[in-house]
C-alpha cells in the first residue's frame, strides 16, 4: 500500500499514458550527433532562464552569458527605461565581441551607460541602437539605424529573466511556462535575496544531472552517511514516496514531504544541526515571506509533512522551495554531449543576525555536500552508459517518472524539429 | 612581545584555531580539504562546545555592523560548518566518493 495517495491509475506514471512504462534507452544521452540535435531543437528554441533581476540592479547595469548549447555569447542589461533587453554580443562592424574583459572567453558583469567596441570604437545605447562609427564619413551610404545590436527575445516572469535564440518564436514566456507556473505567481521571490552561488563542471550529459535532482528514490541509499545512524536504516527501510508529481507539456514538478525541522527527537540529526538549528532543508526557525498562504503550486496537496517542491522548466531550469521560505536553483548548462556546467544558486531572506546568517550558511553547505555525492556517481553512469556493453535499455519506477518525463520530452522536441526540418527541405 | 588577537578577547581559547576565520567558503573548503583529520577533530573539539556562546555574543550586534574581531568569530563558526561534514558525518576530509569532483563558490554574502 502506498503511503500517499496515488492517481486512479494506479500509478503515476500510467496518469501520463504517452510516458509509457517499458524500460529506457539513455542513448539521447552519450550521442554527440543527438546532442547536436538538442542544441538546434531545444537550446535555440526555448525559453532559457538566465537568472534574476536583481542581478541587474540599476538602470545600466548588465552581465555577460556564454550560452555554449545555443552557440552563442549574449549581453543582458537594464535600460534606461527600467525594461531588461538581451543582444548577441558581436559588434556590428567586423564581428568582435562587445562586451568582455582580459579573456574573451569569460562572462563578466557591471553598469555602463553605453557599450563600446575596444576594436574601432563603434558605440551602441543599451537599446542596442549603434550611436556613434568611428570616421564614419569613410564608409559607403552608411546609416548607423541599419547597425543595432541583434536583438534576442528577452522576458521577465516574478524577476525571472529568460531568453529564446528562435527569432522567429511567438509563443509568449509566460504561456511558455505554462499552469505549474501561473501557480507559483504571487510568490515573494524578490524577498530572498541574499544570494550563494555555486558552480560545478559535470563530466555528464546534462539530463542525466537533472535526473539525479529530480528523483528521492536515491537519497536514503547514496546519502545514508549524513543520517545518524539508527536514522539512516529507518530511512532505508521506508524507502522514499513523494507526496504528489505534476506534469504540465515539457514541465514537471515533484512535492516531497520531510525536512525534520525541528526533529521529535533530537538524537535524529547531527550536532552542528541541533547548535544551529538549521539542516538541509534549511534553517528550522521560518523566515518571515510577508504572505498568508502559499501560492497552489506549492505543497499542491497542502500536506502537513510537506518539505520540499522541485520544479523542472524545460530544459534547464529548477526552482526547489523549501518549507522553511528559501528557494534554491539549478541551472544544467551543456557544453558537450557528456559534459555541462552546474550552477546551484540559494536565496533566502537576508539575516538579521549572525545566528540566522549561520543556520543558512549550514543549509549551503549541506546542500554542497549532498551535490558533490550526486555529481561523482553521474560521471561513473557516464562513463558506463558510453561504455561497450550489451545493456541497453534500464528500468525506471513510479517515483522515477520526471525522468521518463525528461528524456522523453528532449525526444519529442528533436523528433518535431526534424519533421519540421524535413518538411522545409 | 605583544601578539595581536584576530578573534574577540571572550574567545581567547580559540586564538590557537584563529587561521579558520576565513572569508568565503572556498577558502574554509581548501583549508578543510587539506587538513588532517586529527586537525579537524581538534578544531572541532574546541570550538563546537563554545558555539551558543559564539552566538550570543554575535547577536550583541546588527549582522551589517559586526566589528572585524567578531566577524572573525562569525567565519570561524562557518569553517566549523564546514568541518563539521567530516567530524560528524565522513570521517575524512573530503566527502566519500567525491573522486575530483568539486563545487565552488561562485557568489557569496560579503559577510
């Protein structure tokens, strides 16, 4: 008997029929050819999450992306009329890159009121308008209004800030993201910014990291070593079941109970926990959103036990909320079939006290320490899945759904982009 | 010879483990990494009984106007975070099973 409420299918996978429940090939995901393919279908034709506005705090300040998956460095920045706007980064007279500093090939960050290019000094506004030719008179009928920026689709939804390469795209962000999204809105987002960021390159495709994030199936196994130890087989013993999964289009989110915070029994969790009051599910003493009730999409089935929610916005973007009011982020950044770079990004309410400042400092760290389990046994699955041998399909259970999800989702949009593709040739 | 102290006059005791009040994670997280366990477990077992105390004189302070003694304490507390992961939990350095892996900090608070 399962402990939560299942749909009446039974499963929730057989609620999703198109998912299907034979066993899966991960050859989307040791293939360069197909990794070229994700890059045409999905990196240059979907919303791509880029970070907050925050990131961009006054009129003129901007940042730099190397977006390796679109094939592509971008310049995002804040206008003087408050609006964010993305450009390629390549100046319009023979091609340079605009915007860097000391290595080409690293992102950086500032406030300016206009670009300039260090090659010949073409100037651009923060519209991308091209404002000034150097010996503009030795050119041939050139009219600077022909020399913006290229522009590239740029939107904000709750401070989010995304981008879509398609140029031909019309499908707005926000209908994009889709009903797991709208119910998140009204979330106090701009609230939580005190910000830790981390970085990792991952010798793993990209979709087999997110699958590691989103399934718990794992965690009482590969983290049985941060439980005290007669919480670690009792764990192991219950297994894991989430709470409730969700699937919206290329979407998906998993409601997860837990985070013993405080615990009944104080013996259950480490003693830097129980001195800080804090864990990896966060501090145990709330911080304070300012709001009544949490938005529908969080805790969906409003449990009592409820812990933690984990959102999947296609490709590559997760929002983790934790029940003591921080969120966490992931972003899956490929840059070679078999490897991409992970950014996790914390934010929380910024601390009032040094024992607040601590109790998130110990949920950071936590987080650091799960991560780095999580990213070596993804190599060693790499490594095997590319090796030479006559397995090539693997079970996937209930609580494994948002990976079947996931690889079948990345199928799908390479599949359509090569009808289309067809079709147009 | 007078010494200068790095950490508040109420945390004398700790002066020996001064060198863990570091700023950043990624210095506290390089300085674990190339510890022994026996450092650790030492820096551990002095400051950890110490921690309400740290806490409470900390909390003498709006966290954005700590003077450079108590935010010294205030780092030495982090790095205790991060040497609490071996101590408590791996009974090594680095966690098991992280091969070359590694998680850097990217962007923190100043403080």
């Amino acid at each position: 008997m399962p402990h939560y409420t299942k749909p009446a299918e039974g499963s929730w996978t057989q609620h999703y029929p198109e998912l299907g429940t034979d066993p899966v090939s991960y050859d989307d995901s040791i293939s360069p050819e197909f990794y070229e393919l994700e890059r045409e279908a999905i990196f240059r034709r979907t919303w791509l999450n880029l970070g907050r506005v925050e990131q961009l705090p006054r009129k003129g300040s901007y940042f730099t992306r190397e977006m390796d998956a679109a094939g592509t460095s971008i310049i995002v920045v804040r206008g003087m009329d408050d609006e964010v706007r993305a450009f390629h980064n390549m100046c319009r007279h023979r091609g340079n890159k605009l915007v860097w500093q000391d290595y080409p090939r690293e992102e950086t960050s500032g406030v300016c009121r206009q670009f300039q290019c260090k090659y010949h000094a073409w100037r651009y506004d923060l519209q991308g308008q091209c404002t000034f030719v150097q010996q503009e008179q030795e050119f041939f009928d050139l009219d600077k209004a022909d020399y913006s920026l290229a522009a590239v689709q740029c939107e904000v939804w709750e401070g989010w800030i995304f981008v879509n390469f398609d140029a031909s795209n019309t499908t707005p962000l926000r209908e994009y993201l889709g009903e797991l999204a709208w119910g998140l809105e009204g979330y106090p987002f701009d609230k939580l910014t005190q910000v830790h960021r981390y970085r990792s390159e991952i010798g793993a495709n990209w979709k087999l990291f997110i699958d590691a994030f989103v399934e718990f199936y794992h965690a009482p196994i590969l983290h049985s070593g941060q439980y005290q130890p007669d919480e670690a087989a009792k764990v192991a013993s219950y297994g894991y079941e989430a709470l409730a999964y969700g699937i919206d289009g290329p979407h998906g989110m998993v409601s997860s109970w837990g985070g013993i915070a405080p615990p009944k029994d104080p013996s259950m969790v480490k003693p830097m926990e129980r001195e800080l009051r804090s864990g990896l599910f966060g501090p145990w003493d709330h911080a304070d959103l300012g709001i009544d009730e949490l938005p529908p999409s969080v805790n969906p089935t409003r449990h009592k036990n409820w812990g933690t929610d984990s959102f999947v916005f296609f490709p590559n973007f997760m929002i983790l909320f934790w029940k003591p009011n921080w969120v966490l982020t992931y972003h899956y950044w490929p840059t070679s079939y078999n490897t991409h770079i992970f950014e996790g990004t914390a934010y929380f309410v910024p601390p009032k006290t040094a024992r607040e400042r601590l109790a998130q400092e110990y949920a950071v760290v936590s987080f650091k320490e799960y991560g780095l389990q999580d990213a070596n046994t993804l190599e060693a699955t790499q490594s095997m899945l590319e090796s030479n041998t006559p397995v090539k399909t693997f079970p996937l259970n209930d609580q494994e759904i948002l990976l079947r999800h996931l690889h079948h989702t990345a199928r799908r949009y390479v599949d359509e982009y090569q009808k289309t593709t067809l079709v147009g040739a | 010879m007078a010494t200068t102290s790095v950490l508040p006059s109420e945390f004398a005791d700790l002066e020996p483990f001064a060198g863990w009040a570091l700023q950043g994670e990624r210095a506290r997280y390089a300085k674990r990494i190339e510890s022994t366990m026996d450092e650790l477990q030492a820096f551990y077992d002095a400051a950890f009984p110490r921690t309400q105390a740290a806490l409470d004189y900390l909390d003498q302070f709006p966290l954005d106007e700590l003077p450079e003694d108590a935010k010294h304490l205030l780092w030495l507390y982090c790095a205790l975070i991060t040497v609490s992961f071996p101590v408590e939990a791996w009974r090594q350095p680095r966690v098991p099973d992280s091969g070359a892996s590694s998680i850097d900090a990217i962007l923190e608070p100043v403080i």
